[in-house]
C-alpha cells in the first residue's frame, strides 16, 4: 500500500495557504485588489490535486471592522448628567436637609439653590428616577421631564450659563 500521508499533508498546506491569501486581507478591513482568474490554458503533464490557480469566484463584501456591540456610542448630550443628577437628588432626603441642600445646589443656578434653601426636604415625595425625557430642546435651553417609579414626574428646564448647564426650574407636572 502506498504511505498517501504526505499527499495529504501539501494538501492541507495548500488549502490553509489559500484561505489565508483571500480571507486574510478582510480581516484587517483590505479588499483584495483583483479577484483571481482562472487559467483557460491547457495543461501538460499528470493532474494535479491541487491547481495551479484559484477558481474564479465573485469578490467578497467587505466585513465590518468592529462589531455594532464594539462601536463607540455617542456621549450624551452634555445637559444630560445634569438633569439625571438634579433629578435623582431632588427625591433622596438623605441624612437630612444640609445634605440634600448641598446635593441638589449642585446641580441648579444660584437662584433655584436659594429658593430651595427653604424647602423641607420631608414634603418631597421619596421615589427611585425610572427615565429622563425631552419636551423641547435649544442650544441653550432644554425642557424635560423626570418620571419616578411612584408616579409623580417633575417638569423641569436647564440652561447653559457661564458655568455651564444648571437646573433653572422643576415643578410638579402639569403645573407651569
């Protein structure tokens, strides 16, 4: 019995090197420059296993360079950690009114800030902020509403200033 050991062998090497020529350039986000062409010359001699040039196929798509779960997202709209900020603070009396004073300040204009030095904390309904949405939007004014998981919803508006995005208003829903 013929040892075909070593026929297999070139022949395995020959198709790794092949995968390798027409899929390597793809993964790297490269399209080959020419599609292989298949000889229409005659050969002479005995067959081979393997021929000599590729078979002709159709150019492969490009893949995509990264995965959609891999692409950067976009940031956030820079008024956005603003209003999550002011609006999970807003509802969470912490460990009493100098502290949820100091909390909430940080995120509203000096204005707002003072007006809410007078507020007791206790009258504001304690809820958990289920999502923060826009009502209308400018380039330096945003009206939105933060909607709690007990019900009640604030309808507030921040502005840019010269320090930056500050909560300027936030009133119960449907008052104005």
């Amino acid at each position: 019995m013929i040892d075909n050991r070593g026929l297999w062998i070139a022949a395995a090497s020959a198709a790794v090197l092949g995968i390798t020529l027409l899929v390597g350039p793809l993964l790297v986000g490269e399209a080959p420059s020419e599609a292989p062409v298949a000889s229409t010359e005659a050969t002479t001699g005995p067959p081979s296993l393997v021929p000599s040039t590729p078979l002709a196929s159709p150019p492969p798509t490009a893949l995509p360079t990264q995965l959609p779960s891999q692409r950067p997202q976009p940031p956030a709209p820079a008024w956005q950690p603003v209003a999550t900020g002011f609006a999970r603070d807003f509802t969470n009396p912490g460990t009493g009114h100098a502290d949820w004073l100091a909390r909430v300040s940080r995120w509203t204009s000096d204005y707002l800030a003072s007006q809410y030095a007078r507020t007791d904390p206790h009258r504001i309904p304690v809820a958990t902020l289920t999502g923060i949405t826009t009502i209308t939007a400018g380039e330096t004014t945003v009206d939105f509403r933060a909607s709690y998981d007990t019900g009640p919803a604030l309808n507030c508006r921040v502005e840019i200033g010269p320090t930056g995005w500050k909560v300027t208003r936030a009133l119960p829903a449907g008052r104005s």
